[in-house]
C-alpha cells in the first residue's frame, strides 16, 4: 500500500509541477512596501524600564484592492510593530489580549527567565493582561515575538501574530552598518500565504505533512512589495516568519550580496554570498548594493535539499518566490565601506561541556515522545555548557529551535558547518538526513518549575507534538512538575 501511495503522489507531483503555473518573473511590484513602526515605549519608569504595550487584537485589512480579510495583529490590524531595546536596558510588555481566543507571546531568541519567555505556560486569556519584564543581556540581534498556545500555534501566527524585536548594543552602533531603519535597514518579515475568497485560506491541502504551503509570499503583509531606496548600501534583516515554508534567498540577476548577522547577532566577519537558507523562525541580516537606477529583486529560488520535494511543491507548484523589488534612487547617497571585523561571538565552542544529549527528530515526535504540558523531557543545570546532537532521518524537512538560548552549531553531518551557519543560532534547518551537533550554555535564572521549549519551527509539526521542555536548575536540584494546563496570565 505505500509504494502504492508513493507512487501516486510521484505522479501527481509529476501532474503539478508540469503546469507552468509559476509567477517567478512575473510580478508587478506594484505595492509599496509597508514598514512595521517602531513601538515607542509608553513610559519609562523611574528605575529607567522601558514599558511597552502590545494588544493581541482582531482586525480587518484590504491585502488586495476591493477584498477585506479577516486578520489578527499587535496594536493595528495585522503583524506588530518592531520593539526596539538596547543591551543593558530593562523592560516590560504589557500584553493584552482582546481577542476571544488565549494565546501567548514568545520573544524568540531572546535570553530571559522561563517565566517571561511566553511558552505554552504563560497563556494570556481572553481580556487578561499578562506583563513579563526582564534584562536585556545579550548582543545586537534581529530577533522577533509571536504567539505559542500549545496545539494552535500554526493558525495564531498565520492570522497576522508577528513582529519584530531588534537589540541594540554599543558595538554595533559603532560600526559603519546601513542603520537607518526604514531607510536603509528594512525588516523584511516574509510570509507565504493562500486567500480563499476574501480570507486566508489556512488549509494544509492534499497530503501535506510539513503543513500550510501558500502560493505567494507578502513581506511585511504586503503583497507585491517594491521599495524605493536612496542609499548605495541596504540592510535587509531577513526574517522567516513563514508556519512551514524555506526559501533559498538570492536576487534575480545573481549578484553576489553580503551576510552580516545570523539569528542571535553579528557575525565575527562578513560572508559574501549570492544564495542564504533560512527555514521557518530563522533571521538573517544582508546587505546589499545597489547601482544608482537599477532594479534588482529579492527572490527565492529553488532548493534542492528539502526532503519529499513533490510534498513541499504541492503548496504553490514550484518553491521559486519573487520575494521584494529594490528600486533604486537615480542618485544614491554614499555609505561607508563595510568594515571586515563585525563582531565577537558569545556563544559557546563545547570545550567546556558537561554533557552530551541527542534528539532524534520526528514528526511523531523527539525522541520518541510528543509534548506533554506536565512533563519536563531534559533537565539542565544553570551554569554548565552542554553540546546537543540533533538527527533528522524523517524523510522530510525539520528544524529545531531551542527557547532561552542562542547556540554555536559546531557540526553538521560530521563537518564543520557552512560560513553562514558560523554565528550565534537560535533556529536550525535540517532536511532530511543531516546531523547536526550544537553547543549551548544556559545561563538561568534556574527556575525547576517552569520549563522552555525545543522545537521543530514548521508549526504544524510543533502543534502536532514535535516538541519537548526543558529546565535549567541548580546543581543537585530536580525539576518540577508543570502544570499540565499551563498557567494563565
Ligand atoms: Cu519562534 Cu518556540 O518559537
Ligand atoms: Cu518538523
């Protein structure tokens, strides 16, 4: 019976992806490009915290001329503004929810106590403010914040839940980078998405199991985006926001562009590089120059490396995406060169390692076993570096993303890793058949009641189980056990 089937989905694949039904090429560009605006913080306390507010809200918003889609977002109708804090800088979020529905928010790769991280355990319900604060305490990064309910992760972020959240230090202000935000360093927040009428269609479709695929990407939820730029160098901080798609960025005419920042911060030196990987909940920041005049376009080409291709096709008939127009001014302002040092990397090498754990991933689960609320899988002890080997033989495409920490992947497939993966990591693609070996310190508070989350980042898989906890302790101290529930905010 499964050849059977595999044979009939070799063939309706074939049947698709025959049908010249691509837009690569194509595109009008005829949207501005929306920019997200920077939450300006609603007050600061006398201890200089810097609260912010955020409503998790419902709303209505004309993506396509004529036509009204039902959508969730962060203080407006769709998405959120970009949060903005320094190193050093302590602050708080107010978050609402209004909607009639509890979630949660998550500050993705962020380093704070587990009580504040907005996992499945700190449901906000509907009409609940829930107002975690904490210390900035890690480098300049692209880092972002979106919705976590155990089980409707998926659909909350697919609805419009998402924003970006950048980190600032005295370093990075201190290099000559494009930092102009809006201006010459854009958020580039991509989505795939489907309408089905006026609304989203948020099906998975036939026989999809890495989850909804859409058949055209918006950034920043804009459809068709152009953007005009008047410097010679852009900074592009490239966020994958998308529930289960990967792309494979690159511009249409194969100019080669610069790699500057990963998930978790600077690189230590530029990467030069034409095509960059990023799966679902991966940053990458990029930039790029531009020639006075021109227009050149961010695109997603094909790839290669990503498992039951014929599966991850059925989505859109082809995984080729023109993602964002540049057009540039008929003068450019001049930019610095970019200098050749960037940063000092804070993240681990292993030598230092206590111990070593494995996870084997599968959309069953990891290692065997699907999340339970009540149940902490790994318990970590505060202060120690472990390295983590994390194994993909699923016959489809997995990522992992580990909550608390940004990690040094040390090996991939026995190796060492790829000039663009040699930086601070939160989030890892693995096709099918790649090993990677991963080296994270933790660094606490310990906290054995309140576990974080590893997961794979394809929501559907997330939702589906793919997920385990974890929880730092002291020395000799054992781990509790959560509520099965997860508490309310
Ligand atoms: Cu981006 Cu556990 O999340
Ligand atoms: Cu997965």
């Amino acid at each position: 019976v499964a050849v059977l089937l595999a044979a009939f989905g070799g063939w309706l694949a074939w049947l698709w992806t025959s049908a010249d039904t691509s837009t690569v090429g194509k595109g009008s560009f005829g949207n501005e490009l929306a920019i997200p605006p920077l939450a300006e913080p609603s007050r600061v306390k006398a201890d200089g915290t810097k609260v912010f507010d955020l409503e998790m809200r419902a709303g209505e918003k004309e993506f396509r001329s004529g036509q009204r889609t039902k959508t969730w977002g962060f203080n407006g109708d769709h998405l959120g503004p970009t949060l903005r804090a320094e190193r050093g800088d302590k602050v708080e979020v107010r978050v609402r929810n209004t909607l009639d529905e509890s979630s949660t928010v998550h500050w993705h790769g962020m380093h704070l106590p587990a009580r504040m991280d907005g996992g499945p355990h700190q449901m906000v319900r509907p009409g609940a403010t829930w107002t975690p604060y904490w210390k900035i305490d890690q480098p300049a990064a692209t880092l972002w914040y979106h919705p976590h309910p155990h089980g409707r992760t998926e659909q909350h972020v697919q609805r419009g839940l998402a924003g970006m959240f950048l980190l600032d230090d005295d370093k990075s202000a201190a290099l000559p980078l494009p930092k102009k935000y809006g201006v010459d360093d854009l958020p580039v927040i991509v989505q795939d998405v489907k309408f089905d009428g006026a609304e989203f269609d948020h099906g998975r479709g036939l026989m999809q199991n890495v989850g909804f695929l859409g058949d055209r990407t918006m950034v920043n939820g804009t459809l068709d985006p152009h953007r005009e730029v008047r410097d010679e160098l852009v900074r592009l901080r490239l966020l994958n926001a998308s529930t289960a798609r990967t792309y494979s960025f690159g511009f249409d005419d194969n100019r080669r562009y610069t790699q500057i920042a990963t998930d978790g911060g600077l690189l230590e030196r530029p990467v030069q590089t034409e095509r960059l990987q990023l799966s679902p909940g991966e940053r990458a920041e990029i930039v790029v120059r531009m020639r006075a005049g021109e227009r050149t376009t961010l695109r997603s080409f094909p790839q290669d490396n990503y498992g039951d291709a014929w599966n991850t096709r059925f989505g859109g008939a082809d995984d080729s995406f023109d993602i964002l127009q540049l057009r540039a001014a008929e003068a450019l302002r001049p930019s610095p060169a970019l200098p050749q040092k960037l940063g000092e990397l804070e993240v681990p090498d292993g030598s230092d390692a206590v111990r070593a754990r494995h996870f084997d991933l599968k959309k069953s689960g990891i290692n065997g076993r699907k999340m339970a609320m009540d149940r902490i899988d790994e318990t970590v002890t505060r202060g120690t570096t472990e390295t983590w080997t994390v194994r993909n033989t699923n016959g489809m495409p997995h990522n992992f993303h580990v909550h608390d920490v940004q990690f040094r992947v040390l090996e991939v497939n026995g190796k060492i890793p790829p000039p663009h993966l040699r930086g601070a990591k939160d989030t890892v693609f693995l096709p099918n058949g790649t090993t990677m070996k991963l080296a994270l310190r933790f660094e606490g508070p310990a906290d054995p009641d309140t576990p974080y989350v590893y997961h794979c980042h394809l929501l559907y898989h997330e939702d589906e189980g793919m997920m385990g906890q974890f929880a730092v302790v002291e020395k000799g101290q054992r781990a509790g056990r959560p509520d099965a529930g997860g508490a309310d905010g």
